[in-house]
C-alpha cells in the first residue's frame, strides 16, 4: 500500500490556537492516542495525522516532546522526508515530486536523480556510526547547498546543534530558491523593509539571506507579537510544519506587503516592482502593444520586464527546457524580445536576430520604435539601426533628442533607448 509521507500544517508558536473549542482543550490522553504528552498540545491533530502517515515517530516510553528543540540534521531529514513516499516498505523520493521539479529544473532533477542511484540514498540511517551521514552527503551532491557553505558548510558536528529559526530559514530558503522560485531583487528588498516584524533585521548576515523569500512564499511567519524571534530554537512541532509547507503550497500562509503607491505589475502570481514610473509605461505598452499587433507566434512574459516572441509554442517549450538544462547553443531563437532594465537602470529596448525578417512582429516593432523614440519617429529610428547593421559596429547615437545605443552581439543585435 502506497504510503505518502506527509505532515499537515501546523501553526507556529508555542501556545494553543486563540478560539479553539474548550472541549477539545480538555480532552484527556486515551488508549487510542500513541503518545502520552500531545491531548491539550495545540498542534494534537497534526502530530497525530503526521504519526499516521510514517512522518515522525515517538519515544520508547510513549512520549511525542513536541515542544523539545531540534537539531539541524532532524531539521534536515524532516526536509527530505517530507518530500518522499513509501511504497511497500521501501522510501523514496515521491514521483509526483520528480514530475514537479521536472517542469522548473530539469537540470536540477538529472542531478538529484544521479546523486540518488550513485550513493544509493534509501532515506535510511546510518547503521553504524553518525545516523544523519547519509542524510548529510546526499544533500552536498545536490544544487540545494555546497561544501563550504557559509551558514551550513559540510562540517557533521555544525549539523548534530540545535537549530534557531533564522537557520531554519535559511535551508528552507536554499531549497525553496533552488528548486522552486527566488523573489525578484527589489522586491525581496520591499519586503524586508515593510515585514512589520521588529526584529527582522536581527538575524545573522549569512543566516538571513533567503528571509524574505520564506515569508513572501509562508514557508515560516511572525509571531503575534510583531516579532521573528530569529534567535529562537526550532521545536518539533514547529519543523513538522515548516517542513510540510515546502512540500505543500496550499498550507502555506504567504505575506504580502502594501504596494501603495509602488508600480508594479504580477505575472502568474509573482510580484515584480518598477523602479519608476517611465518603466513601467514601457512595459505596459509593450504588452498593449504585442496584444494589438501579434496575431501569430507566441508570446512569453518574462521576470516582469519584457516580453519574448517566438515562432511558435513549440519553440518556446524547446528554448525553456534548453535553457534550464544548459543546453543554450542549441536553444531555438526568440523572433524579437522588448524589455525594461529589471534592476534601477534607466533603460528599455529591443533585442532580435541579425538575420530575422520578422514573420510574426513587423508591425509590433514598427509600433516599438514608435514608442522608443517618439510618436512618427519610429520609422527613422529604424532607418538609423539599419544603417548601423550595415556598418556591423557598435556605437552610441542621438535621435530626436533621446539618447540610444546599438550592440552588435554577433547573431543579435540591440538597441537600447537610455531615458
């Protein structure tokens, strides 16, 4: 019988939910119940479901201690378990897992794939020896962390410490970031400066790096207090649910900062911000535009700052797999690309083949020239790139009174409009 390893969500903190029926906080430990200690704890059910499921185990003399502190290498095995099934006795990486990160990082995926049949990684402990070693090679094989490390660098005993929050973000954040999705830089930045936590600028400089990706993605919350508590351990019930959370974005409970008076657009979910508003008028009309204009290829939005035209879906399937196995002198070509600089350059331009005819976006360029360089001035724009295409060099350029530059990139060419 297929068993999958998983932990339902559980609150975080150490007191019992506000609100929960007096009833159920009265309820006594009863034969039924596999631990001794967990009747009147908040996270009961969850621990139980969690029991059930093949998750966690208890202690010889019948005890859960949810609230006993973890080590980092019990904070680890809960990560990678929780991302495993058992299937007639035998533990492995869940396929349905396989089939998710397959879909982001293939590459990745080749990786773990490979890591798991060279060292035969079973999800079992050491029979003889440091229990997490298994555990602990597996990981340095994989993108999700190196050897040295800076918070985690492959030394046993740093894993065999108990563990503060600010550590357990930081490897849920290395795994999140590597497997999954990393905010985009300025918004990371928003975040940290309007969490409304007091103390999220306590954590140690290394430690914090992926803070604000574990809140935004509600891998890990504050506290009523308005606080962290970065320094705090981490208890057992407390990373079951962290642990969970990777594994299952719907328990997640994701922060979302205001963005009053901020320009910004969401792409399938995800926050972008614009550094000014110029920015984001380009992008906007960049995106009319390709609408109005673009009635074969295929479009694909890229990071929030531009768009990419290809011949057909097909290409573009072709060029995301190429791109994420580095596969890149093989990728399928983008027609054109229009962006916006991502970062606070001031910047927005084209990016196309140097040998394309433009089957799919001649209109849509002749628009985005207009736009670059201002209404009836398209077409002279376009006669100045021509021109320097002919010349095959790079230069700087003035034209009506904007201030642009051209790039012979070899097989590309761009233009880049500096406002």
């Amino acid at each position: 019988m297929k068993k999958v390893i998983i932990a339902l969500a559980l609150l975080l903190g150490s007191i019992a939910p506000i609100g929960q029926a007096q009833a159920e906080a009265d309820v006594a430990a009863t034969d039924e119940m596999p631990f001794t200690d967990i009747a009147k704890h908040w996270a009961k059910d969850n621990i139980l479901k969690a029991y059930e499921s093949g998750l966690v185990d208890g202690f010889p003399d019948g005890t859960f201690r949810p609230d006993d502190v973890v080590t980092a290498d019990q904070f680890l095995v809960m990560m990678l378990r929780a991302h495993s099934v058992t299937v007639d006795g035998k533990t492995e990486f869940d396929p349905e897992w396989y089939r998710e990160l397959g879909a982001v990082q293939p590459g990745h995926l080749n990786t773990i794939k490979s890591t798991v049949s060279r060292q035969k990684f079973n999800f079992q402990s050491a029979s003889a020896g440091y229990w997490a070693k298994p555990f602990i090679d597996f990981i340095f094989e994989t993108p999700f962390i190196y050897t040295n490390d800076l918070v985690f660098p492959k030394d046993y005993n740093r894993f065999k410490k108990q563990i503060m929050r600010e550590e357990a973000s930081y490897l849920l954040g290395s795994w999140f970031t590597t497997f999954d999705f990393r905010l985009q830089i300025q918004y990371a930045e928003h975040i940290l400066k309007n969490s409304g936590l007091k103390d999220f600028n306590n954590f140690g400089v290394d430690a914090g790096t992926y803070r604000a990706d574990v809140l935004a993605a509600g891998l890990m919350n504050g506290y009523p207090t308005n606080n962290f508590y970065p320094k705090r351990y981490v208890t057992r019930a407390e990373a079951l649910t962290m642990a969970q959370r990777l594994r299952e974005p719907a328990l997640r409970i994701p922060f979302k900062p205001s963005l009053k008076g901020l320009y910004y657009t969401e792409n399938e979910g995800t926050v972008f911000l614009f550094s000014d508003k110029t920015k984001y008028d380009f992008y906007n009309k960049f995106v009319a535009l390709a609408s109005q204009h673009i009635k074969t290829g295929y479009i694909y939005k890229f990071g929030g700052s531009g768009l990419q035209i290809f011949k057909s879906e097909d290409d573009y399937e072709k060029w995301i797999y190429m791109t994420k196995t580095m596969q890149f002198e093989n990728r399928p070509t983008a027609e054109l690309i229009v962006q916006v600089d991502p970062d606070t350059y001031k910047t927005a331009g084209i990016v196309f083949p140097y040998d394309t005819t433009f089957p799919n976006t001649k209109n849509y360029l002749a628009s985005v020239y207009d736009m670059l360089a201002g209404p009836g001035m398209g077409s002279g724009l376009k006669k100045q790139v021509d021109l320097l295409m002919a010349d095959g060099i790079s230069k700087s350029f003035t034209y009506n009174g904007k201030n642009f530059e051209y790039k012979n990139l070899g097989k590309l060419i761009s233009v880049t409009l500096y406002y």
